[in-house]
C-alpha cells in the first residue's frame, strides 16, 4: 500500500482531484483539507501512481509526497502479545 500526500495551486485543481479520488474504487482511505489545499489518500502502488499520474496531468498539483507502507511480517506479528491488564 502506498501513501500519497498532495497539494494543489488553485480550489479549482482540487476539486477535480477530489473527484478523482472518491470515484477511484482502489483508494482505501482518504484525508481531505481543502482549507489548506491538500488531500492524503492509501491505495494499492500501481494504482495509486496510476492516479496520482492522472491527476499530474490535468494540472494544478504543485506539491506531492508518496509513502510505501509495509505490512508487518507474520514473525513480527506473531511476536506480538497481548498485555495483561490483570482483569
């Protein structure tokens, strides 16, 4: 899964990114501040630079970040337990 953050010039770039988010069925989740001009969303790698590339191209994005989130390995989560609250 990957985690993107953009910013965009105008409300105008915006909206047409918000739209193109919410219509997008791989996005998982999503994050809007349009006081500050920014949407964050998770979706798969592919489609999430897939998106993020057909955003690029209708213009107005003037900032973006990408974050890849790894699951934990089942020898991490298997390590894990729960604490004993002695309830």
């Amino acid at each position: 899964m990957r985690v993107y953050v953009l910013h965009f010039r105008s409300s105008a770039a915006f909206a047409r990114a918000f739209d193109s988010v919410m219509d997008a069925r791989e996005v998982a989740s999503c994050l809007v501040e349009p006081e500050h001009g920014r949407i964050r969303f998770l979706a798969p790698r592919k489609a999430a630079d897939a998106l993020v590339e057909f955003i690029y191209s209708e213009g107005g994005l003037v900032w973006c970040s990408r974050h890849d989130l790894n699951p934990r390995s089942e020898g991490a989560a298997a390590r894990i337990r729960p604490v004993d609250d002695g309830g």
